[in-house]
C-alpha cells in the first residue's frame, strides 16, 4: 500500500499543476524533488519495464541514442551523469526524452527518480 500512496500522490501535484500540454524545460531549481521514503525500487522489477516500453527505440544495441538501455550499466551510468532524470523530467540544458513517443507519466519519473536516490538497485 505504501508503494502505491507516494507514486499516486505525486501524479496528483503534477496533474493540479499543469497549466498548458507544451512541453517545456523547467530549470533543475525548481522542480522538487520527490519524496522516496518507504520506497525499494529495483531495476528488474520495477525500472526495466519504463526502460523496455519507453527508451529502447532509441537506446538500444545499435546505439543512435548514446547509451544502450538494454545493458543496466549504461542505464546506471546514465543516471550517475545526471542525463537520465535530466531527460525525463525536461531539465533546462537537457534534451526532453523520449523524443518520439508520449512522454513519461509522473509516476514512472518518480520511480526512476527514487531507484536512482536509493543506489540503483539490480
């Protein structure tokens, strides 16, 4: 129950605070970081299924993306750069990704957000 109130919750904040569909970059400043207490995310269960469904287009073994999502170190090493939250969440200097589909919905930013937080777990 718990891993489902905080996912739920920050969907609500960023659901009350859209004001327009145009994507646009937000500094890093002023997007709060969310709250991963209580939250043990690990890569296979919960990370590797966005990843699947929303980066391989891209970030596969053929590599046009930079970085080949379908081995956990380039993700990992992804994220310790700071590209992979950068990214998703449309940090200013950042490409907003993924480029070619719907972007990611608040609760899978948020699960990534707290995998990263929390060590990156396999």
């Amino acid at each position: 129950m718990k891993k489902l109130i905080i996912p739920v919750a920050v969907t609500l904040f960023f659901v009350a605070s859209c004001k327009t569909t145009k994507q646009t970059q937000t500094p890093v400043a002023a997007i709060p970081a969310t709250d991963c207490n209580g939250t043990d995310f690990s890569y296979k269960t919960d990370i590797k299924p966005i990843i699947e469904a929303s980066c391989l287009n891209c970030h596969s073994y053929n590599g046009k993306g930079g970085f080949d999502f379908t081995i956990l170190e380039d993700v990992k090493k992804a994220a310790r750069k700071g590209e992979l939250l950068g990214t998703i969440k449309g940090h200013k200097g950042f490409p907003i990704m993924p480029p070619y589909e719907p972007r990611l919905d608040a609760a899978s930013i948020a699960k990534i957000e707290c995998w990263i937080n929390n060590g990156m777990k396999d």
